[in-house]
C-alpha cells in the first residue's frame, strides 16, 4: 500500500483559509520559513521558505527513505490584527523512489 512508502513530499496549506471569510488570511500570521527534520537519518535537516499564498504548497523533501519527520516554524509573516500562526492543511505524499521499481 501507498503508506509502505516513505515521505517524499508535503503539500502544505498556509495561513487560515475560509472562502467565505477570505480577509482572515492576512489578518493572521502566515509560515514564512520552516525546519524539516528527519528523525530516521540521524539529524538530518533542511530549510524551506513558504509563499504566502493560501494556494497548497508542495514541498519535495530530500531524497531519502523516511517514515517520520519533524517540522519546526522558524519564522512567520506577520498578521495585519492578529498574533496567532495558522497553517490549514499538512498532508505526507508517499512514493516509491526510482529504485524501489521492479525491474522491466
């Protein structure tokens, strides 16, 4: 199944997102850069910078075979009323890479 596969990509949401209250976006903060970290690949790390769009967001991860991840928030773009940080939506796509193919 597609969960016997390892992380390869985010697709991240960010900010709050209500269509029918779409001048909440800007008035809460949105995630500018974030901190990937792989918990099976001995520390390994990098940093993404997010736009600040409520458009979902893919983000390639290193091509490393990972079942857990850990992301930290590094900094924000400021809200216009509000303190608060949101982030709508995080889902994990999992694939094979090109060598876990059989062979043709």
């Amino acid at each position: 199944t597609s969960t016997d596969y390892p992380i390869r990509e985010l697709l991240i949401g960010n900010g709050f997102y209500d269509n029918e209250r779409q001048h909440l976006f800007l008035a809460n903060n949105r995630v500018k850069e974030i901190l990937i970290q792989y918990d099976d690949n001995y520390g390994m790390e990098h940093r993404v910078i997010l736009q600040d769009t409520g458009v979902l967001q893919l983000v390639p991860l290193l091509n490393i075979s990972c079942n857990t991840i850990r992301i930290k928030i590094l900094s924000v773009y400021p809200g216009e009323r509000y303190d608060d940080t949101c982030i709508n939506f995080i889902g994990t796509i999992r694939k094979p890479s090109d060598d876990d193919w059989p062979d043709r």
